[in-house]
C-alpha cells in the first residue's frame, strides 16, 4: 500500500532545481555563498541557479556549482517603464518566462519583499520558502518571521532559510569565483608592477558603500585623506608594497587620494568584481571599508583589516569570523547605530572621522605581525 506521504527534497534530488534569490548588494550576495555548500551537500545532484543584479554578478557566475545566473535589475525596469511602458511590459514578461520554463521546484527567496513571492507563485514555482519581514511573505509556502537583522551574522539568517526545510546546516565560509583568465591578468600585473616574492603586500581599497547611496556613502567609508596617509605611512614606516584597488565610479576617490600623497602607491587599473577577487587574494593583507571591497576580500580568501563606522561589524563584519580579519572601531557611545535597516542621521560622523591614521597604522602593522607568529607557530 503506498503511503500518501509527500516525498521529501532529497527523494526527489536527481530531478530537484533550486533556484536562489538575493536581489541586494555584492556583500549581500557573498553571504549567501554557503548556501550553494550546503544545498551541494545536502541535495548533491540537485541544480542550483541564482537570480541577483547586475553588480553582484560577478562575485558568482564563475561558480561552477550554479547551472545558471539570471540577471534582473529593477533600476533598469524602472528606467524603461518611464520611458516606454509596453516594451518594459514585454521585457518583463520575457523575464519571467525564462524562469518558467526552467521548472523550478523551490525557490529560497532573500529578499524580504512581497514581489517575488508573488511572481514565483504566479509562474507555478510549487514551494516557496522566504522572509516573512513586515508581513510581506505571505506568498510562500514556507517563511521564517524576521524584524531585520538585529542580533547575528546576516549569512546566519540566511541559513536559517535553509533550516526551514530540513537540510543539515555546516559552517561554510564565504566565496568569490574567477576564472583562469582574471588569474593571467593579476599575475601579469604583478610582473608589470615589479612585485616580488617576499615583499609585503597591502592592498588598499577606499571604496565602497554603495548600498547606502550617493547622499549617505560617507556613512560607510573612513575619510580618503586618511586612507592617503595610511598608505605613505605603510610605505615608509612598514617599506610595504600598497596597491590601490578600485572599482567602477571610483577614480575620483583615487585620483583625490593620488593628489595628495608625497610617495606613488601601485595603483591597480579599474578591475571587475571577479579581477579584484583575484587580486585581493595574493595580497598579505587587505585594508578597506564596511562593505563590498571588504566582503570580497574575506571570499577571496585575503588576510583583512577593516573600518567600520555606523553598521554593526557582528551583524555586517567579516563572516565567518575568523582571526584573520580585524575590525577597527572607534569606541564611541553612539555607535553602532545603524539598525533596522534606518541609516541615521548624523552631522559629525564622530565614529569615522574621529578614528586617526596612527590607530589604523598600529591596527594593520599588529595584525600582521600577529598572523606571521601563528604562521610559525604551525609550521613548527
């Protein structure tokens, strides 16, 4: 007699496709890496595919685990709807038609919203696990109750997606992809650059912090002036390498920074998401913001100190936390005080620009000597 129980994911796995939604920034994006781990483990002849924004593209479509990543950019939705309305129409449509067409059968949806809920129910996607943040998952046929991130790892909410549904959980920790091609390219730069084995190696990436726009950026990055003189006293103090990474839209930050230091850095060209990884990863270590640069970094797998001003490093640091990232903080009352997803108003930025160059120095210059003694203390 057969029983009209209902087959679990891992009865159906030979067949199963798993599509993952993260529509949010690239450190976003990057915290959702151990779910592509865990699913492999769990559901190891299952088929992953990803849907995120144009930007966080790259941190995952070298991913030789994801069968595809589909791209939607709502900005660009946007743009087009306000110019022409019928051809915005028919190019969503031929969006949601490519993944209907897939067949999915679950749908681990990050994004805290209604609209994809209701889309993925729409086209037939049969369960739906997500958020139910502000009462917005009522579309899904699974949702965990969440207020924000308020009191652990974002990648751990993450995970507690996956727990909804039965799978065992391990600690992955976060990783970037590049291909072969973005390696040639570093290790040409490198040459070019006269960077030798034994040298030490710092890169420096001032940027970031798109995710809270063009008006509150300065909420997320310690000031370039400092990061100027960071990087003279790194050369001069420390006789360090300092290579300046940077990304799209940040020449001006650099060239601000290039026009104001005494001592020329190694400047990188303007990289991709996947050519900065690869990057990052030879570096000895990686100073940088709260955000993206940051992010990248820890998957790459690079040695990382950190500056972080109103976010909260327990909930936005460094994941998984490991003793080779180092946060620095200026110990002031008011921070952190970025919460529920609110970025505050504030006139004097007393966390960031009240941090100086000679805290940062001691921070960077501690870090790595402390990394060289656990170094030599394995190979003992």
């Amino acid at each position: 007699m057969r029983s009209g129980k209902r087959p679990t994911f891992k009865d159906r796995e030979k067949s199963l496709k798993v599509l993952l939604i993260n529509p949010f920034g690239i450190g976003d994006v990057l915290f959702s890496t151990p779910l592509i781990g865990i699913l492999k483990d769990n559901l190891p002849r299952a088929s992953l595919y990803y849907i995120c924004n144009k930007w966080a593209r790259g941190a995952i479509e070298a991913c030789g685990e994801l069968k595809k990543v589909f791209i939607f950019e709502k900005g660009d939705y946007r743009e087009l709807w306000a110019k022409d309305k019928l051809r915005c129409l028919k190019e969503f449509t031929s969006f949601l038609n490519s993944i209907r067409r897939e067949r999915f059968d679950i749908a681990i949806d990050m994004s805290m919203g209604h609209q994809y809920g209701f889309f993925l129910k729409l086209i037939g996607v049969p369960e739906r696990v997500g958020f139910d943040y502000k009462g917005r998952g009522r579309f899904f046929t699974k949702r965990l109750k969440f207020n924000g991130f308020n009191d652990k790892p974002i990648g751990e909410y993450y995970k507690d997606l996956l727990r909804l549904i039965g799978l065992d959980i391990k600690d992955y920790p976060t990783k970037i992809w590049w291909t072969e091609d973005d390696e040639k390219q570093t290790d040409r730069f490198f040459k070019e650059s006269g960077l030798k084995k034994g040298e030490d190696v710092i890169g420096i990436a001032p940027g970031g912090g798109a995710s809270f726009g063009k008006e509150k950026i300065a909420f997320k990055r310690w000031p370039s002036d400092k990061f100027a003189r960071l990087s003279e006293s790194l050369m001069k103090d420390m006789n360090a390498k300092v290579i300046l990474i940077w990304g799209p839209g940040e020449e001006p930050l650099i060239m601000s920074m290039l026009n104001s230091m005494a001592q020329r850095p190694i400047v990188a060209p303007q990289t991709t998401v996947r050519e900065a990884a690869s990057l990052m990863s030879r570096c000895d270590c990686v100073v940088c913001n709260d955000g993206g640069p940051l992010h990248m970094a820890v998957a790459s797998g690079a040695k990382t100190v950190s500056i972080f001003g109103p976010s909260d490093q327990n909930i936005y640091g460094p994941y998984l936390k490991d003793n080779r990232h180092l946060v620095v903080t200026k110990d002031v009352d008011c921070r952190p005080c970025y919460k529920k997803f609110k970025i505050p108003e504030c006139k004097n930025l007393k966390c960031l620009e009240g941090l100086n160059v000679d805290e940062v120095f001691s921070a960077v210059t501690e870090h790595m000597a402390e990394l060289r003694r656990d170094v030599k203390a394995k190979t003992r």
